[in-house]
C-alpha cells in the first residue's frame, strides 16, 4: 500500500516536471479557461435584457462561472486521450509491464499536470477574488473545508469516470468519441452550460443524482454559498456513491479487459 | 481438472478473438459512424444549450431563437472547416520544419503557401459544413427573413468568412515556422472559432469591441447578419475590406517568415 | 529452470477483408476470418545465467515468444513459466524480477533527463537508495552515461537513447532480462557498446538474458546458445558452431587483387566482384584446389577463406524446413 502511494507521488512528481517543461502549452491551456466565461458573458446579457433568471443577478452568475473556470481544470479526461494514444501506438505495454497498476499510472500523469495547471490557475483566482467586488464567496471555515473535500471528491469521481470510460478501449477504438458524447451529455447536468437552478425543474432533479454534477456543479454551487446543510450532505452522499460504484464497475471490467489484450496483442 | 480449465480457456480466449474480430471488422465503418453521430450530436447540442437561455426571454438583443440557429450553423460550418483544412495543415507545418521536407517544397514550381496550407484535408470533418447548411436554412425559414438581396450579400459575406479563416491560417503558419510550435496555435485557431459561436453583440462590450476588431466578427455575425437582411452597409464594405486587408497582410507575413527560414538555413 | 516453455501455442484472428463497398457489406454478414499462428508448439528451457539468442525471419513468431513470456500476451496453448510464475497473471513479484526492452520503444520519459525516469523506476521497483545508487553508478559508467542523464531523453540520439533505456530496465537488477531487437537502428558503435554491455552485465550478474534479433552480429557477440524460429516453429535449438557446421556447406573466399582481372577461368560462383575485391563461394570440399588456383592465376594481394555469413546459414536452416 505505501509502495503504492510511493510510486505515484514519485510518477505525479515525474508528470508535473513534463508538464513544465512546455510553458507554451502551458499557457494555451490556461487561455483555455475563458471558455467558461463565454457562457457567462451570454447569461450577462439575459440578465441585463429581461431581468435576473430564477432570481440569478449578475454577481451570482460571475462568481459562479469564476469558480467554475477553476473547476473546469480539474477534469480526469486527459486519462481517456493518454489511454487511447498508447493502446493505439502499442506503448499500453509498457504500462502492463511496470508493477503499478496502469489506473495509477494513468491516474498520477493527470494529477501532475492538473497541479501544474492549478498552481497557475488558482493564484490568478484568488487574486481575482481580492479584486473584484462582484466575486463574494463569503466562506466560513466550514464551508472552506466542505468546499475542499468538495473538489477533491470532484476530481477523483472525474479520473475514475474517465479511466471506466478508458477501459473501453480495450474493445473499442472509438473511446474518445464515446468520451466526448458522454461528456456532451453531461454537460447539461454538471452545472456547465448554466448553473442547475436555471435548468428547467425536471433536469434539476435528475441531475442532482447524476455522476457529472459532482464534477463541476456540486462543489461550485458548494463554494458560493447556495446549499444548505442537508442539500450538502446529499450531494457528498451522492458522490461517494458514485465513486463507489465506478471503482467497483472497473475492477470488474478490468480483469477482462486484459485479458483481452493479451489475446488479441498489443 | 486441469484438462477441462486448460479447454474452458480455450474456448474463451477463441470466443473473445472472434468477438474482436467481428468489431475490428466496424472499424472503419465505425469511425465514420463515430463522427457522423458526433457531429449530428454536437449539433443537437448546440440547439439544446442555446434553448436554455430561452426558458428566460424571447430574444437575446435582437436574436430570436431561428436566428441563433442560423448562427451556430455558420458556427459548425466554420468549425467543420477549420478541422478539415487548417488544423491537419498546421500540424504538417511543423513537421515539415523540423524534418525539412518545406525546403522541398520550396523548389517546387508552385506557390509555397498554396501547397503548404491546401496540401492536407480531413475528409471526415466535411461533414460539419454540410451538417451546418441544414442548420441554416432551418434556421432561415424559420426566421420569416426575407427572401431578395440578402441571399446575395450572404454569399458575399460567407466567402469573406472563409477567407478570414483562411487569412488566419496563414497568419498561424508563417508563426508556427519561425516559432516552431503546433500546438498552441492550434489553440488560437480553435479559441477563436469557438468565441463566434455567439454573435458578437451577445457578448456587449467591451468584449463586443474587441471581438469587432480582432474579426472574430467576420466568421459567423457578419454572413448571419447578412442572410436575415439586417447587415448594415458599413459592414457590407469593410467586412470584405478588412478580409482582404487580412490577407495580404498574412501573405505578406508568410513570405517574410520565408526568407528568413531560406536565410537561416544557408 | 528460470524458463520453462512447454508446447507454447499463439494464435491471432485477423481479418481479411478485399477493399471496395460491397465486400464490406458483405463482410458484415459474413466476415472472413484468417487465422494467424504466431507461434505453434514452441519447447525449450533456459538455466538461470544463460543467454539465448533467437534469430528468424521478421514475423516468425519472436517477438510473439517474448511477449508471452513477459506476460504481455496470453498463449493459446501450452504453457509458460518464468521464474516460477505464469507471466500473463502479471504478479506484481514477477514484474519486479523481469525487464523488457524493445528496440525503437520508449520507457523514458520523453521531455525529461533520463535521471527523472531512473528515480521513478526506483520507487516503482522498490529499490532500496543503497542498491540504487550502486546499480546506477555501475551502469552509467559500464554504458558510459555521465554526459546524457541531465538532458531530455528527446534530444538523445538513437544509440544514446538505447544505452539510457537499458540503464533505466537493469536498475533494479533483473534475474530475467527480455531484449526484442535492441540493436535496431543502431550505429556500428553503438551496437559494439550494447553487445559489450550485455556480455558483461552478465558475466557479473547472472541475468537470463532472451535476446531476439535478425542482426547475425548481436548474437554471434552474445550468445553461445542460438534458436531459430520460423513461421512459429522451432527449426534449431543449439550452439553457433553446430548451426553453422550442419548447414554450411560451403566457404567464402576473399580475394584482394593487385589489378583488375579476368576470373572466368576459375569456374567458381562469383558472390561479388567490385573490380578489385572478389568473393568467391566455394563448397567446403573444393577451398584447398581453389585456393591454390586463384594463387596461381590471379594477380593476389591478398586472400581470406571465411565461414558463410550466418544469415545464409540460416537461411539454409529455413530452407531444411
């Protein structure tokens, strides 16, 4: 167990270095984060023409896509464009023949470059939040804490999500593609293309038991302070289910899914 | 014992190749399929997203809903260009530096630029433009624009489109040969599409502003405007006008960066 | 035994499939199904220490032998046991007593020192720091590494980057040491090192060393004990000199000429002629008569008599089939 842990400090570390290494990719990736904001810019203008939807002013709808642009960097999905890269360029081998389990591997190439992008990320964040006036998160030391433990369930239920969907590809070479449907659908119930209360009513619901809102939506609305005690609780239980179950579905499907590749070759 | 586990193994490692077998057979067709869906999704998507806002107004600034949809077909349209000719070319660019098959291409008789940024298609992302014809005219019909002139000065104006994108490309390649670095223009190239996604003046200034002057504007606003019969006459002019400005001033970049590769590698 | 291969079966499906729309079609209903045996019925066994050349023809199954081996592929049929362990379970024990390494195929990490991937393979094996440090001293100066560990893999060229992959797989002290084509695409130089290298890192070490090539070089370098797969059969398991004794029937004589001239008169197969320089094919029984004419006839600076190159040895053995 330690060994485990070990090894992926030790490879996060190695990923993290990599992903230094290239300050221009680095900085395309940051300039990435103002995609969220587009969105923002257009409920902006809602607001500004026909009044503050289900009571959203302008302020709600900043602070929460700014947190939200912090989020979006937190997503597991590089494991799924790694995962196929390698299984199609026959270095998937290589991983197989390292004793770590390659889910770690995987795992701990994301988090490196995910704490690279966040170290970057965060400071222009928190700055902002010094700055602008509209950027009230008005957090209580519990909530800070709620809000942490949060986003860390955010990013393990998003790498384990992404490595579930990646051991597809054991059979299938359209996992990105499958990737991108799933994630396409899942942005209606994360909290991306508009917070969840400004949903209609019945995907509100729905949504609140759905995997994607524990990536982005649950943490954010978390952090600006719009969920009680017991909406917190449910939310917290709802992504540990979720968690539970996709590491349960992937050591399941994962003994077949080698086994397949070494039938078939790599 | 052993006998009858060495069998039940056979017959499923057999029964798992034949399996993979019969998939490995979809796979071309598969990858048609993959993206034709995609495509067809992401276009589904578009239109579902954008109705969010609706729940909230009947118009955003002057959109209506029709007219959006006409919006975000010029958008796949684009796009569906951009990932056919400009991203698989900018790829190649680099690659040609760096194992110097440009100064090959260099003594060809024909135009260097031509070949560079015309060499390669995406045959598969052809799709989109077609897709986000349909789009249009759905979007059109459904706008109760008039039928007359405009039909004319959109097709004026959506060439000029093409052209600004095509400008932008070869901006982007005379920068990725003197920098040497794909894959953040391909970022540039893609932020920028993505930001004409909306029109322009959803975005209100001062964001408006920018996006009018650095001609984000002429991707999408400009040829929409044009079909619903609202462009202004200032814009019927200077839209080509700054086009054609564009590209000769990315020409006029590119044989720069030329001469200076030629120079550099005497 | 430290490998024991028992009537190992590795059989692939794969499609074929004509190009055109109809044959698609057709193929969805019916699809053809081609069956690719990789390996059919492979036996032998390899004491701790030995180093075993396999040599064969691209696609003759020896890259299929050693991914089976590693656990990278799971046989069809047969069996395999390295160290005791059945390689496709993939025991983290067994992992940890094995290295692979695939020429032209990357473990490094690319935009780093070669060093960075080194002090990760430290913790994932589980190297204690001593034995580290000692292993990689050692390597970097038997690889002759000092000046290439600090700068990124990718700026490496191909021989550096090999010399630094070997390092990185023998850090932590493998008792079982698979090499696929390791001198592919290598320079004269750097092939020497390699070979050099894993003569003596056995010597001092006694690794298993299963080594495949189609270079005839690395394994006359290396191994004492050659097998010979073709077409997923084993045709040869033996030593050099018994391969070469039992297939080579004849000899090559080397003729360096003081000036150009005629070789008609010689009535032997000509190999090569580059005006100067003559190679001569002569069948064992004839070297002493035809030695003896060429002296005679020919204005000779100097003569050679040499054994067949292997590969024709092997191609003979193939032939034998």
């Amino acid at each position: 167990m330690a060994e485990t842990v070990a090894s992926i400090a030790a490879l996060t570390r190695a990923a993290a270095t990599t992903a230094t290494a290239y300050r221009g990719r680095l900085l395309a990736g940051l300039l990435t984060t103002f995609f969220p904001l587009l969105l923002m810019a257009v409920w902006l203008t809602v607001v500004a023409t026909s009044g503050p939807p289900r009571g959203w002013t302008a302020p709600d709808f900043i602070s929460y896509y700014a947190a939200a642009s912090l989020l979006w960097h937190l997503s597991g999905q590089n494991v799924i464009w790694q995962w196929d890269e390698d299984i199609r360029g026959g270095d998937f081998s290589i991983r197989l023949l390292r004793p770590v389990h390659p889910f770690w591997q995987y795992a701990a190439n994301d988090l490196g470059q995910r704490l690279v992008m966040l170290g970057l990320a965060a400071p222009v964040f928190v700055a902002a939040t010094l700055v602008l006036p509209q950027l009230g998160y008005h957090l209580t030391a519990v909530r800070l804490l709620a809000t942490v433990v949060a986003v860390l369930l955010a990013y393990a239920v998003s790498i384990t999500m992404a490595s579930l969907v990646a051991l597809l590809g054991f059979w299938s070479t359209q996992t990105t593609n499958l990737w991108m449907l799933w994630w396409g659908l899942g942005s209606f119930a994360s909290g991306w293309i508009a917070p969840l209360e400004v949903m209609p009513g019945w995907l509100r619901s729905t949504a609140e038991w759905l995997p994607f809102r524990t990536t982005m939506g649950f943490p954010v609305e978390l952090m600006t302070g719009r969920l009680s005690a017991a909406e917190t609780a449910f939310g917290f239980a709802v992504g540990l289910g979720w968690l539970a179950l996709f590491t349960v579905l992937y050591l399941v499907v994962w003994k077949p899914g080698v086994r397949r590749h070494q039938a078939v070759g790599g | 014992m052993n006998g009858t586990r060495r069998w039940a193994d056979h017959v499923r490692i057999i029964l798992i190749c034949w399996r993979a077998t019969v998939a490995a057979e979809f796979q071309y067709q598969a990858n048609f399929l993959a993206g034709l869906t995609l495509s067809i999704f992401w276009m589904v998507w578009a239109a579902a997203g954008l109705a969010v806002y609706f729940q909230f107004t009947g118009d955003l600034l002057g959109w209506t809903y029709p007219e959006l949809l006409v919006v975000t077909g010029l958008f796949f349209t684009v796009n569906g260009i951009r990932q056919a000719v400009l991203q698989p070319n900018l790829q190649q660019i680099t690659e040609y530096v760096r194992l110097g098959t440009l100064d090959f291409l260099l003594t060809k008789p024909a135009d260097t630029q031509l070949l560079v940024t015309l060499r390669r298609l995406n045959v598969g992302n052809l799709l989109d433009p077609g897709l986000g014809l349909i789009f249009i005219v759905v979007g059109f019909v459904l706008s109760d624009a008039p039928v007359g002139w405009n039909l004319l000065t959109f097709l004026l104006l959506f060439a000029t489109s093409l052209l600004a994108l095509y400008a932008l490309m070869v901006l982007l390649m005379a920068m990725a040969v003197h920098l040497i670095g794909g894959t953040e223009l391909q970022q540039i190239a893609y932020g920028a599409v993505e930001l004409a996604r909306f029109p322009v003046q959803l975005y209100r200034d001062p964001f408006q502003a920018v996006l009018t002057v650095v001609p984000v504007v002429l991707l999408t606003t400009l040829p929409a405007e044009a079909l619903l019969g609202r462009l202004s006459p200032y814009w019927l002019v200077a839209g080509p006008a700054i086009t054609a400005v564009s590209l000769v001033v990315s020409r006029l970049a590119w044989l720069r960066v030329l001469r200076a590769y030629s120079g550099a590698s005497a | 035994m430290a490998i024991d291969v028992d009537a190992l079966v590795k059989r692939f499906f794969v499609n074929r499939r004509s190009p055109g729309l109809r044959s698609s079609i057709r193929h969805v209903l019916r699809p053809e199904r081609h069956e690719v045996t990789a390996l059919s019925g492979v036996s032998f066994r390899m004491t701790q220490g030995e180093i075993v050349g396999f040599l064969g023809p691209n696609g003759a199954g020896k890259t299929s032998l050693l991914k089976c081996l590693s656990g990278l592929l799971h046989p069809t049929e047969g069996s395999a046991r390295v160290l005791g362990h059945v390689p496709h379970r993939r025991e983290p024990a067994f992992l940890r007593q094995i290295s692979l390494v695939m020429g032209q195929r990357n473990s490094l990490f690319w935009d780093l020192p070669a060093l960075d991937a080194y002090e990760v393979n430290r913790t994932i094996y589980q190297i204690p720091r001593r034995e580290y440090t000692e292993s990689l001293d050692e390597l970097v100066e038997l690889l002759r590494l000092q000046s290439l560990l600090r700068k990124p893999v990718r700026v490496l060229s191909l021989g550096e980057r090999m010399r630094c992959e070997l390092a990185g797989a023998l850090l932590h002290r493998p008792r079982v040491l698979f090499l696929d084509e390791p001198t592919l695409g290598l320079d004269v130089t750097a092939q020497s090192a390699v070979r050099s290298f894993l003569a003596d890192y056995n010597r001092r070490y006694g690794a298993t060393i299963l080594l495949t090539s189609h270079y005839m070089a690395d394994v006359t370098a290396l191994a004492s004990r050659v097998i010979v797969i073709d077409h997923g059969t084993l045709r040869f398991d033996g030593d050099l000199t018994t391969l070469t004794r039992r297939y080579a029937d004849h000899r090559v004589v080397k003729v360096r000429l003081t000036e150009r001239a005629p070789l008609g008169a010689l009535d032997v197969d000509t190999v090569t002629d580059d005006g100067l320089t003559v190679s001569l094919r002569v069948s064992t029984d004839d070297v002493p008569a035809v030695a003896a004419r060429v002296l005679a006839v020919l204005p000779v600076e100097d003569l050679s008599i040499e054994e067949p190159p292997i590969d024709e040895v092997v191609r003979a053995v193939f032939a034998d089939g």
